[in-house]
C-alpha cells in the first residue's frame, strides 16, 4: 500500500493527476482533513482509502503506518522525522520526502530548521539494519497556478502597479520548478525505486533566470507596461523592519527581503541523469499561470 500525505494541497494535486493518468492499480491511503477539499480523489477512480487525522499526534501516525510498503510524504517538511520514526518502527519499505532548497540559503532562520530536521533523519537511518530506505526531493520555488504562493503573488503585483520596486535591479537568480513538473517527477520516483533509493535530488526548472527577467516575462504576458526601480537590498530590508514594527510583528518579511539578494538556482543533473527529469521552461509554464490569472480576473 502507498500511503500519501499533502495529496490535497498544491503538489499533491498534480502528483494525483499522474497517479490518475498512468492508472496507478496500487492500493493508496491518503492522509486528509475534516476541512479537506476531496473531490479530485473521489473523482479519481483509483483504489483510494481516506482517513482524518493530525499528523502531529505520533500515536495516528504509528496507527496509519499499518500495511503500508512506502509512503510519499509531501505534507510538511516539520513533519518528516516523525513520518520516517514511525516508517522504521513499522518496517516500511521506503519513505519519499518533499523538503526543500531553502536548506541552502545563507540565512540562518531560512536553512537551520531543514537542516536540523535533515540531521535529525540521517541520525535515524544510520544504522545499516534499518528497514527504510529514504528518498529526499528538495523542490526549488514552486509556481504553476493561482494556487501557488509565488509567481501568483508576482502576477498581482506586476498587473496593479505601473512603477515597481526590484531588490538590487532583480540580479538574482532563481530556478522557479513548475507544480506539474512535480508531479510528473513525484509520480516517476515512485516508479523508481532502484535507482533512486537513498538519493537526495534538487528538481528546479529549466535554468536559472533573473528576477528581473521574470517579471519582464510576466509583463509582456499580462500585455502591460510597467516600470522597474532598483531598490538596494539595504533600503528594501530596512522597510521590511518598519514594517514589522508598525504591525507588532504580525508582518515579518525581513529574511524574505533578505532573500531576494542571493541567487536561488540549484542543478538538476542528478534528476535527470537517474530518472529522466525534463522541466519545461520558465516562459512556457509562467504562460499557463498568467492565462489563469487573466481568465480569473479580467472577464
């Protein structure tokens, strides 16, 4: 049985779909909510079993774990020690984890959590008569519908406002991976257990490309003119501090301000050389978003 955490949320939604799409004959136990939205999978037609419950109670967690060979754990990167605790005390065969990229990040508050959570699971795979392999995915920064929590945020800003302030003229790199690149790269690891078992993979987009040239991207396809004011990162992190303090710390955004000054573009060799992985371009999916937008806020 293939136990699936996170298959209501934004990659789980497109990991379903090539579930659906290759007709997947396995039995799955999907993890959801009381408030879970759970039409995709009970359209699926596949052999799915739905339970509610709280990740966060180690005892569900033990009690899900039964007759499951691997689980796909996309939910949440906190959860993942628990997940693989109680995957080696079942005996389950394998365990794939969707982390993150932001485990290399130079700031502290952004890479010391991933790292410690990533320490935390080699500690308990270490002994060499440990019944779980382990997979770890780390995604870059995942775009591909108004659902996500990147480039949709960039489209709204890009279409409201004609005179736009860049982070150090928009220098940075980043490698945004599209959603449904996810899923086909989920759904093929699955599918791959030989070459991929043990291995940790960084699945970004196509190539890097300059902050600046994604929102150049992102006006030309919302058919705008928009201006674009370099802002020193210094300026822009200092703004980020008034901020937080006129709202008592209910908006914090500093180490995200921060962010956007490094570059953010990871290889995907190893993805590609072990299990095919091809992502298409920046250009071709940030397409598909900005049609969605459009349709959605311009009829």
């Amino acid at each position: 049985m293939l136990l699936i955490t996170g298959i209501t949320g934004h990659t789980g939604g497109y990991f379903l779909k090539e579930l659906i799409n290759n007709k997947y004959e396995g039995a799955i136990r999907c993890i959801v909510r009381n408030t879970s939205n759970t039409s995709s999978i009970d359209n699926s037609r596949l052999n799915i079993e739905k339970v509610v419950g709280d990740l966060d109670d180690p005892e569900f967690i033990n009690r899900i774990m039964v007759g499951v060979h691997t689980v796909m754990h996309i939910y949440n990167i906190h959860h993942s020690p628990m997940i693989v605790q109680a995957a080696i005390e079942n005996k389950i065969n394998r365990a794939i984890l969707v982390h993150t990229t932001g485990i290399y990040s130079k700031f502290k508050y952004a890479s010391e959590g991933y790292k410690i959570i990533e320490g935390k699971i080699s500690e308990l795979i270490k002994n060499p008569k440990c019944p779980t392999s382990i997979t770890i995915l780390r995604p870059t920064m995942i775009y591909g519908d108004l659902c996500d929590r990147n480039m949709s945020k960039f489209i709204k800003m890009v279409d409201k406002l004609r005179i736009m302030p860049v982070i150090n003229g928009g220098r940075s790199l980043i490698q945004p991976v599209n959603a449904r690149d996810l899923g086909v790269a989920l759904f093929t690891v699955l599918m791959s257990q030989k070459e991929t078992t043990g291995k940790v993979y960084d699945l970004s987009g196509e190539k890097p490309i300059k902050m600046i040239d994604v929102f150049k991207i992102i006006t030309k396809e919302l058919n705008l003119k928009t201006i674009y004011i370099s802002v020193p990162l210094s300026i822009g992190v200092s703004l980020a501090r008034i901020l937080k303090i006129l709202t008592l710390g209910k908006i914090d955004s500093i180490e995200r301000v921060q962010r956007m000054g490094e570059d953010r573009s990871y290889s995907h060799n190893n993805a590609t050389i072990d299990f095919g992985y091809n992502p298409m371009s920046f250009e071709k999916g940030i397409k598909i978003e900005v049609q969605e937008y459009l349709k959605k806020n311009r009829n």
